[in-house]
C-alpha cells in the first residue's frame, strides 16, 4: 500500500497544482517515506515544488521534545535553510507572519485515532487560519492505527481544548485526511482543502486492524512506541489526569499502569467481577517495574500491562481500551475509597479544570468513578449513545 505522502512524491500530476506556489510542510518524526525519509528532506528534493517553510507540532519537527508541556522554538532549518515555525512553543496557533510564508501547506502527521492526541487540534488550528487567510491546506493521509472502532463520550461543549479539538469520542476512528473535511464541515469554513489519500488501506484488516505491519513504525510522539500503545492508547492517557503511572519512564510507556502500594491482585479480580464484558480481546497481566523518570521516578510500582500484542488473544472489535482504564479506576476506589486519584495540576496549560476533566471533555467519567453507586450500566447508558451518533456523523467524510 501507498500512503498519502508516497503517493505525492511518486506522480508528478498530483503536484502540477502546486505549480508558482510557495509551499509548507506540517511534519514530525513519523513523517517519512517508506524508505524513511523524512517528508522535509523529501520535499526539498522534488524540482517541482517551492518549499518555503516548515511547521512544527508538539514534540518538535524532527522529535526534540520528549515530554508533555516542553515547548519547542522557532528555528533554521540547519539542512535546507528553512524558517520552521513551532505550533508548541509560544503559540498554538499559526499567526499572521507565520501564514504569510506560503500559499498551500502540506500537513503530513502520524494520528493515534485519539481525541486528545495534539495534531488533530494542530490541524484543526491551521485550517481555521488557512480560512481566514485565504491559504489551501493539503492533508498527506497516513493510516488510524487504532482502526475504525469508535469509544467514549463526546466532548461537551465549553470543554474544548488543546486535547479537546471538538465534539467526538475520544476513539474516533478516522485519519487526519477525514477529519479535516469533519472539521471543514462541523465548523463551517471556507478553505481550500484536499486529501492526497492511501491507495490499498484496509482499515478493518488483520494483523494489523489500521496499521499495515509492512511498514515500519516511526514514533510519531516519544511515548508512542508501537502499534500495541496506539492500540491502548485511547484509554491509557487518561493515566496523564491521575496520580498512577502510565508507565513514562519505562520501555512500555502507556501500556501499563500502576503505583507504590497497589493490591493489583485484588485490582484484576475486582475488575473481572464488576465487568468483565469490558475486558474482553486483550490480557491484563499483573506486573511491578520501577520508572526512571516522571511520576514515581525510582519508586518500585505494582502495575498491570495490557497485552493487546498477540493475534491469538488480540480481538480488535471486543478490545475497549477506554472502559478498560475507567474499570481500573473503579477498582482502585473500592480496594482504597479516598486513594489520591485525580492529578491537580497545570495540564496543556489548563489551569482552572482537573486534567481528568479535560481529557475526558468534561466530569462525567471522573463523576462515574468517585459515585460508589453508579455501574457499568450507567456509564454504558451515557456513552453509547454518544458513539452511535458519532458512528452516524463521520459516515459522510469517511474516504476509505
């Protein structure tokens, strides 16, 4: 198969419009080739195209950033004599000077299928500023490699953020190139938008279920380490709004979680008791491991690691990471009713909501967990009719 970027390269005819324009590229580390160059170089080398500046998300261009929260600078592009502009460092949005460097920006960017992952508000920003200046915006589509299933609530409005770029669930299970028109659509813009698109992307196939295994993996963040953390991921990074590890600091960030002093045994069998439909298709396995840096740095932590590896026990359409960590979180109240759950602190610059809160597009999921009264069945209530909707809503821009 061809994704979007390869597809560019290769046919002239697909560039011929960009013909006397200035171009820009949206990029970070997992914007290569399949031979796994990456897309600036790549660009830079086509005779046909002006490339005239480059753009950075969170993590940097080229991946200088490891953590949450560390911005980037602007920068020259040491190679290609470039400016490359930072949407993570003192802006989030491309500002006027920014924009006046091109005419039609290329964004090319790995997904993970998860609302709070930052480039699906990154493009959301350009193409809300490519409206008001006039500029096109292309999207070199990659795979979801989460696939098409769609989990949790939807955003509720006044909740938007830099991890909440609109009303979805945070699985949504569609690519860059497809939320770009749900954007264009939802918000009402007037923008020249395109999708370069994957030729032979088969979201729903096995192995990989959204990711062709015969490419390489790129980290398209530093903790997005494999396919088997895109596939947890959507319930993991809740992980980021609690006092519990995800496992940064480890060799399987965001594949397992934990903390000093967990029964973890008594952890899986209340789970398996409470609701045990919410853990089907993967295997929970009961761990400890000791974080090098980040929460609990140098403490030993008592944790499970969510196993979606193996084909034999991988099932993509029972897998529901989401339920799996609130399940988790609902465990740990009843094994110690006041455990210090929720982080309070400064997340994505944040500073008047919990980080549970804004992952989750408002209280509900944090309500549900700190009520020792409310079951699956309540959560399950609010939450699938949000994902029917979403299921119905998406249907219009799906290209593939």
């Amino acid at each position: 198969m061809q994704f979007g970027l390869d597809r560019f390269l290769q046919d002239p005819a697909l560039r011929a419009p960009l013909k006397g324009q200035r171009v820009a590229l949206l990029a970070h580390p997992a914007s290569v080739t399949r031979e796994l160059t990456h897309a600036l170089d790549a660009l830079a080398a086509l005779p046909d195209v002006t490339l005239s500046a480059a753009f950075g998300p969170q993590h940097g261009l080229r991946g200088d950033k490891q953590d949450n929260m560390v911005e980037s600078p602007d920068y020259l592009d040491p190679r290609l004599g470039v400016p490359v502009f930072s949407l993570y460092g003192k802006v989030r949005r491309p500002t006027d000077a920014m924009m006046d460097n091109f005419d039609v920006l290329l964004v090319d960017l790995q997904d993970l299928g998860c609302r709070i992952y930052t480039f699906i508000t990154t493009l959301r920003y350009v193409l809300e500023a490519a409206a008001q200046h006039g500029k096109a915006v292309w999207v070199l589509d990659r795979p979801n490699p989460a696939g098409r299933p769609v989990e949790g609530m939807t955003l509720r409005a006044g909740w938007e953020s830099f991890v909440g770029a609109g009303p979805m669930p945070m699985r949504h299970g569609m690519t860059m190139g497809e939320l770009g028109h749900w954007f264009v659509a939802h918000l009402g813009l007037q923008v020249d938008y395109r999708v370069i698109t994957m030729e032979g992307w088969v979201p729903d196939g096995g192995p990989g279920y959204g990711w062709p295994i015969e490419r390489t993996w790129v980290n398209p963040s530093p903790n997005a380490a494999n396919l088997w953390m895109a596939r947890a991921y959507a319930g993991t990074v809740m992980l980021e709004g609690t006092t519990l590890s995800e496992g940064r600091g480890t060799t399987r960030p965001l594949e397992l979680f934990g903390a000093p002093g967990i029964d973890t045994r008594r952890l899986l069998t209340d789970m398996r008791r409470i609701a045990p439909q919410w853990l089907r298709g993967c295997v929970l396995r009961e761990c400890f491991f000791e974080p090098t840096f980040h929460k609990h740095a140098g403490e030993l932590c008592a944790g499970v690691q969510i196993h979606v590896e193996d084909p034999t026990h991988y099932d993509h359409t029972a897998f529901q990471p989401w339920r799996l960590q609130a399940l988790a979180f609902k465990a740990l109240r009843l094994q110690t009713r006041d455990y210090p759950l929720w982080r309070d602190f400064a997340y994505e610059y944040e500073h008047d909501r919990l980080a549970i809160d804004l992952i989750n597009g408002g209280p509900a999921l944090r309500e549900w967990v700190d009520n020792p009264g409310a079951t699956p069945a309540d959560l399950d209530a609010i939450t699938r009719a949000d994902e029917t909707a979403w299921a119905v809503e998406r249907e219009p821009h799906l290209l593939y």
